[in-house]
C-alpha cells in the first residue's frame, strides 16, 4: 500500500511539473495568427496517431492512450504511462511586405497515465473498463510583429505588437465496452490566459516623447466535457479459434457541446520608460479598468470514423467539424469560422508476437497519412491547411520479453510536413513538426496472488 502511494504521488508530482511546462514552453514561437480565437490550435492526437494523419475517431490500441476518443479506453489492458512532446520548425514568408521569419521551438504535447478497471467477472462478460488522466495544451498564443512608418506632417512611429498566452486542459476520462460498443467520455478543467499589447514610439530628432503602451490581459477557465462512441464489426475470425477476430471494421465517434468558460479581463493604458536591461516601467496610468468579468464562448466541434484493420495492415479516414462562428469573446465575435479536416491514414506492423525473432526492425509500425482542410481564421482570404505525416513505433524493450503480453516500452515517432496559405494569402506559413512521445506498460496497481 505504501508503494501504490509513493508512486500515486510521483505521478501527480509529474503532471504539476508538466504544467510548468505548459506555461513556459511557448515563449519563442512568432505567428501572426496566433493573434485570433484562442490562438494556434495545437494537434488534438497522440504521437501513434499523428504518424497517420492524426486519425482518432476509431483509433483503438492498447499501446497508447487515445484522449480524443475516450470510448477506446475500455481496451486498456495494464497501466499505461504516456508523454509526448515536439520540435516545430516554422518559416512563415510575406509577400506585402516582402519578408521571411523562421523559428524553431520545443513544445511539450501531452502528459497522461491510463489504466484498466476491468474484474474477471467483466472480461468473462465480454465488458471492458478503464481510465486515464493527463494534461496538455490546447492552443497556443505567440506573435511578437513590428512594424514602422513615416506619419504625414507629424513623425516617425514605431508600433510593436506582442502577444503571449494559451488555453490547456487537465482532464480525467473513463470509457466502458459491453461487447463490441463502447462508450467514454472525458471531464476537467479548461484554463488559459491572453495578454496583448500594443506599444508606439514617436521617433524625433529634438523633443523626446514617452511610450504609451495600449494592454488587455485576460485570464479564463472552467469545466469541459466531451465524449465518444466506438462499435466494433468482425469480417473473419480465425479457422483454428473462432473467438478470435483476425479482420474488423470499426466505427467511431466523438464530440463536445458549446462550453462557457469564466474570464476576467484587465484592461491598462499607460506611458512607459524602458530601463536599460530591456524592461519597461510605468510613468503615468492614462486609464485601467481591472478584474472586468466575462465569458468566452468555445465552440462545439465533433469527428466520425471508420477502420479497417487485419493481422498487419490497418486503414482509417477521419473528418473532423468544429463550428467556430460560435467563438465569443465577451460577446465580441472574431476573425475565425465553421470548418472542417479530412484526415487519412494507414499501419503496417509486421511483427508475430507469438513468434520471437531476432529481427529488430520486423516488431517496428511503420505509419504514413495526410490531413486537408481550410484554416478556421478568415484574415487574408480563405486559407488552406494541409499536410503529409509519416512515423514509426520502436520498441525498446528486449526482443527476448517482446512477445510477453502488453509488458513494453515503445518510443512513437512522427514527422509532420504541413501548410497553412497559398500564393493568394499574404502571408504563409510552412510547418515541419518532429514528434516524439515514450509510452510505458507496467503491472501497476495489481493485487497480487500466491497460488
């Protein structure tokens, strides 16, 4: 009992450093748009997913921890410690003016531990419990813009427009299958903030003028939900054991209703004076009006899918719907709308886990898809969004052990080469996305026997 303690509290001494980490890792990343809605949506998939396009809705696998489809939790069949994090190299160019930025940052992805709640007498029933908890961020806002011009008949300004913040999500989940249906959802706490700025300097030669710097900070949070459905169809069963399905179909489903988040806004207009280590203090305060309470409107958005999967192949198509018109922001709408992502994606794992080989690379998934859609911000058009994933997932446990059921330690790895614009939007961005998530099976929290 004490061991079962010690390791509870090192798990939630884990996540709270995880938290840190989503509050500090987006200090360096600069895109414009990051400015609308909540900012930059981060990929709602695990690193096994995103090597395939992101396919989820249908996604089952007791090797990983699928949170955007709770209802594959019901399929955990030991404790399952989960981490993923990315490297994200981005080169945005602007055609008016004409310019380049390029950037590379390390994100942390997400951080979850799931486990399975299934008693013998379930299994024996064909039901199936489990459950997870974790953290990760939802967007991410990052942009730091400036911009100088010649003022007719007055002077030079210089105008610097900054912004920093981002929404996450801790969250607790539970999914349960009675025969081949499953259904799950996923509960917590939904929180962020948003800081942006406006700073203008007068440039003149004789008089000398103080910065007046134009803030609204804005800090939110409350409750969310979602759910998901899941339905397993055999096609063919195995000639020497007829309870084995050696080829299926299966369909998912998964969503989240409109969610009203509490926020509280500050709102500053002051002059300043910047010291000589590069920070600013106050000189006078023009106007402030703090702790102005609002709501800010998340929109609902829900995915459907289906799966093909057999001995080594598996196959899957996503389409995912968000209705961002609904976005509000004290009652104020945004730069943002409806839209849509087909995402497709495919496996091949060639490996025989009753059969040991001292092979390495015939235990390793290989993974490959493509996702395509328009941009949910409207500024500059309509853009499009799209891109090309491949990965892989390589075990690191022993090939001696390999074949154990379910005791492994898998290193999931994707690289993500994706775009957001054309030649007819001013600006674009070009992504390419390393990702890298270690997920962990262990006879954890087991109640042990002698026999």
């Amino acid at each position: 009992m004490h061991s079962a303690k010690l390791t509870i509290a090192r798990i939630l001494s884990v996540l709270l450093i995880a938290l840190g980490f989503c509050n500090t890792a987006l200090a360096q990343e600069n895109s414009p748009y990051s400015r609308y809605g909540l900012g930059d949506l981060t990929p709602n998939h695990n690193m096994f997913t995103r090597g395939m396009g992101g396919i989820s809705a249908a996604t089952n696998d007791n090797r990983s921890i699928n949170f955007t489809n709770p209802a594959s939790l019901s399929n955990l069949a030991l404790t399952l410690f989960d981490l993923g994090g990315e490297i994200d190299i981005r080169t945005l160019k602007s055609s008016n003016p004409v310019g380049k930025f390029n950037s590379v940052n390390t994100y942390f992805s997400y951080l979850q531990v799931g486990f399975p709640l299934t008693t013998q007498k379930m299994a024996s029933k064909g039901m199936g419990w489990g459950m997870s908890f974790g953290i990760r961020p939802v967007t991410k806002i990052n942009y730091k813009i400036e911009k100088n011009e010649r003022l007719t008949n007055i002077d030079s300004l210089n105008t610097l427009y900054e912004g920093n913040g981002g929404t996450n999500q801790a969250f607790i989940g539970t999914g349960f299958k009675i025969k081949n249906f499953s259904i799950g959802i996923n509960a917590g706490y939904m929180f962020g903030s948003k800081d942006y700025s406006t700073k203008l300097t007068f440039i003149n030669d004789t008089t000398f003028y103080y910065l007046s710097n134009s803030e609204t900070k804005t800090t939110f949070g409350g409750l969310f939900f979602n759910a998901g459905m899941q339905y397993d169809i055999p096609l063919a069963y195995d000639s020497k054991n007829p309870k084995v399905v050696t080829k299926s179909l299966r369909l998912g489903l998964y969503g989240n209703l409109q969610q009203n988040l509490r926020a509280n806004k500050d709102i500053i207009r002051e002059t300043i004076y910047y010291d000589p280590n590069g920070g600013y203090f106050r000189v006078d305060s023009v106007f402030e009006d703090k702790d102005i309470k609002g709501k800010i409107r998340y929109p609902a958005s829900f995915g459907f899918g289906v799966n093909y999967q057999e001995k080594h192949w598996m196959f899957g198509a996503d389409l995912e719907v968000s209705n961002w018109s609904s976005y509000r922001y004290y009652n104020e709408t945004d730069a943002v709308k409806n839209n849509w992502t087909l995402r497709v994606g495919a496996q091949y794992d060639p490996s025989d886990f009753n059969k040991p080989t001292k092979k390495y690379f015939n235990f390793v998934s290989y993974r490959a898809g493509f996702y395509y859609g328009p941009d949910y911000i409207t500024i500059n058009k309509n853009r499009p969004e799209y891109g090309f994933t491949l990965g892989a997932g390589f075990p690191l446990t022993s090939l001696k052990r390999i074949s154990y059921p379910y005791q492994f330690v898998m290193l999931n790895t994707g690289l993500e080469i994706g775009n957001r614009g054309n030649r007819q939007t001013n600006v674009r961005e070009n992504l390419v996305r390393i990702n890298i998530g270690i997920s962990m099976s262990a006879r954890w929290f087991e109640k042990r026997k002698y026999y």
